[in-house]
C-alpha cells in the first residue's frame, strides 16, 4: 500500500477518536479531569510555589506516608486521650449507649451494674440528654450525667478492673429570693406570673390554710409578699428550694403573716402577724392545693347512684396518685376496703374529731388499724375507687361522731405566750411596707432577688 494512502488512513482513524473523545461524555470527563490535574499541579509546582522544583513523585509518596500515620478509627490509637459528648437519642439503652461511646464489649455489664447503682435506671434517660465521656488510651474511663442542677452521677474505671459510680454534688449556696404581687383571678395564677415554684405555693398555703379559704377569702386587687430560700450553684442555676422565711396576704386591708424562727433548741416556728405563736390546728387541705369538685352538703344529686342524698364532707379533684396526708395527728381506726368508699382510711384525732378519706387508689404501706400517725403525714393516693364517678379524693370530718364541714371548722390548740424575736417584728414591719409599695404599683409588681 501506498505510503500517502497508509498516512491518510491513520489520519482518518486518528481524527475519528478525537471526535468521539471530545464529544462523548466519557470523554469529556477525562479531559476535564486532565485539566484540573494540570491546573493543580501548576499550582503547587509552578514558578512561586514554595514546592517549585519538586517532582511528582516526591508528592505522592508523601501524600502516601501521611495516609498511612493517620489512624482509620481515633478509637484505636493507644495515645487517645479526650473528652467529648454524646447526645442520647430516641430508644437508647444502658447497652446501646455503651456501644455508641465505643466501650469495650467485656466491660458491658459492669458499666450497666455501676449506672443503675444510684437507681438511674435506663427508662430514665430522656432523648436529647447528653452524656459527658472521657477515654484514655483508647477506653472510656468516665461517664457523667447530670441528674439535678447540684447532682451529677459519675462513672468510671477500666474495663479491666471495672466500673463503680457515685453521686457528686456541688457546693450550693442559699440565697434569699423575695417576690410580691397583686391577686389577678387566684393565688396560683398571680404567683405563677412571679416565678414562684408550685413547692413554695403548697408551703405557702400550709402556713395559712387555717385561717383563709383560698377558694373563697382571696379577691382581685389583695396583695401578698413571700421571702423564700433558694440553694443555686456557684454558677447560679437554682438547684434546691428551701424553706418559706416569711410570708403575707393583706386581704381587703387586713394583713396575715408568718415569720419563720428557729429556736434555741432548733425547733422550728413561724409567728403571725401579732408576733404571736398561732394556734396549731389541722391543715386545711388533705391534698396540696387543689380544686374543689363538690362542697359538703345536705342534699347533693349523687353521680353514681343517681339520687339526692347529704354529701357529708369535700371531694376534692385530683390525679390519680396524688399524695393524701392527715390532716393532724391521731390514731389510724380503720384502714381497709369498704363498698361505697373504696380504699379508704379513717383516724381519730383524740376523743372529739375523727377524719375520714375515701376512694383512695393505695393505702400507704405499713398503715393499719392502731397506726399512730404525724399531722402532714402521707396515708394513701387519690384514686378512684369504691362509688366513684371519677378521680377524686372524698374527705370528711366528725365531731364527736356527727359530721361537720372540714372547710368550715376551726380546730386549734394554745401554744402559749411566747414573745416574738426582735428579728420577727422587724420583718412584719418590712412586709408591711412591702404592701403599701405593691398596693400602690400598676400593674402588679414582680420581683426577683
């Protein structure tokens, strides 16, 4: 064949590849990757670049040595030592956790057994929780979770000696927080918008429940102050409450106060706004502070049995589980099951007064029939029990065998006359003021010590 035939044949087959390269997408792929692989070594190894002079090959054994020193898990290099978070998700268990902050498989149980220790049980952890963790060589060494804003559980040890936890609590500070505000529509709703914790309402309400009907006494435009301890953190998060110091409601002009002392021998008193000792009677509620479902009554439309009958005592609404405490002391009388009042505890308290508490879901354990048991002490939970239109705990009060109206009642003892500390009148002076000044602000004033 002809040299210039041979030459030109070539040519064509040559020319067709470059059109299928240039044209295809695979094609098109290559070149620009050629490109860019130019573009980047101009780049480095071009006139300026302080690699100039370096060949190619100089780069990809160091590229290559750098990709062998680097460990594939961080895990697994034996000088590891760190400390990071790890965020529970949804469905987590002591064991997957486990897994997630890569524990060694050996060291499972032991770390379950050390986190249930304190009765932090796994149904516990909330999605959205974070753990904090600390590895050394490679293992983890610590696992601290906070459980109150002044406790945190640690964990910690080895896989091969095990794992054990404790309790750390910090170092809290009392601190004395004062607000005061006007009644709105109720007490709790007014304390609410002071930033007042249920707790303290429930204590608030205590210290009165003798001498005021919440339901009733309280009117929009009354005012109240509370001086109550908080116990923060050094970093000042709020981890404890403490006890009420002081506290009062003026009620249409008419002021109600306690003060809080200590005594000598350290007991515990509040004086009222006498600087007196106040009569120690029953607690008003048998609940914390709750709704009142149904009032006593002579007559009532009965739920259940659908009839009218007397309603001898108050039902008051709650969630099944609530708390039920006597309201004074006395002596458990019957403690049992009873067809139309369910679960229910009875307690004499002395000769004349006996109270009764029906529908309970569960009795407290231990309480029985000639039970002595303390003013404020827990007896059951409010349930639903026995003729029972819904959860609700039905309270009633006898003297000397005839049913009275426990809202109405006024069951007191004399303490004595003892006279009030100096420091107890300077406060009931301070609350004073603290009501004029409230009294006269527009809207209610808040305040945050």
């Amino acid at each position: 064949m002809p040299k210039h035939l041979w030459a030109a044949r070539v040519s064509i087959v040559l020319l067709g590849g470059i059109l299928i390269l240039t044209t295809s997408r695979p094609g098109q792929r290559l070149i620009a990757a050629l490109d860019l692989r130019h573009a980047s070594r101009a780049l480095l190894y071009g006139s300026g670049s302080p690699f100039e002079g370096l060949r190619d090959s100089s780069s990809e054994a160091l590229q290559t040595d750098l990709i062998i020193q680097t460990p594939l898990n961080p895990f697994s290099d034996p000088s590891n030592d760190d400390a990071y978070t790890h965020t529970v998700s949804r469905g987590s268990t002591i064991s997957s956790i486990w897994g997630s902050i890569k524990g060694a498989p050996k060291a499972a149980a032991d770390f379950a057994q050390a986190f249930v220790k304190h009765g932090k049980s796994a149904g516990q952890l909330k999605e959205g929780e974070v753990l904090e963790v600390r590895r050394k060589d490679g293992e983890v060494v610590e696992v601290r979770r906070q459980i109150s804003a002044g406790e945190t559980i640690v964990i910690e040890g080895h896989p091969d000696e095990g794992y054990s936890s404790r309790i750390e609590r910090a170092r809290l500070i009392p601190v004395d927080r004062k607000a005061s505000g006007t009644i709105t529509s109720s007490l709790v709703a007014s304390a609410n918008d002071s930033a007042i914790p249920y707790a303290v309402i429930d204590d608030f309400v205590d210290l009165f429940g003798e001498r005021i009907e919440f339901n009733k006494d309280l009117q929009p435009g009354d005012t109240f102050t509370i001086v109550y301890e908080e116990r923060r953190t050094e970093g000042g998060e709020v981890a404890d409450i403490g006890p009420i110091k002081s506290a009062s409601l003026r009620i249409r002009g008419t002021m109600f106060a306690v003060v809080r002392d200590v005594a000598k021998d350290g007991t515990v008193r509040y004086f009222n706004e006498k600087g007196q000792l106040p009569t120690k009677g029953f607690l008003r509620y048998p609940v914390k502070y709750t709704r009142i479902s149904s009032v006593f009554a002579n007559a009532r439309f009965h739920p259940v049995l659908k009839v009218k009958r007397p309603h001898h005592g108050v039902d008051f609404s709650a969630p099944i589980g609530t708390p039920v405490r006597s309201v004074g002391e006395g002596t458990v009388v019957f403690a049992g099951y009873s067809a139309s009042g369910g679960n229910m505890v009875r307690i004499a308290h002395g000769a004349r007064y006996t109270t009764e508490y029906m529908h309970l879901s569960k009795i407290a354990k231990g309480l029985r029939k000639g039970s002595h048991i303390d003013r404020g002490a827990v007896l059951g939970a409010v349930g639903n029990t026995g003729l029972s239109s819904g959860p609700h705990l039905h309270y009633g009060l006898f003297d000397k065998g005839r049913y009275i109206d426990p809202m109405r009642a006024k069951i007191a003892s004399d303490p004595g006359n003892i006279k009030a500390p100096p420091a107890v009148m300077a406060a009931l002076d301070a609350m004073r003021r603290e009501h004029d000044a409230v009294a006269m602000s527009a809207p209610a004033r808040k305040s945050r010590a």
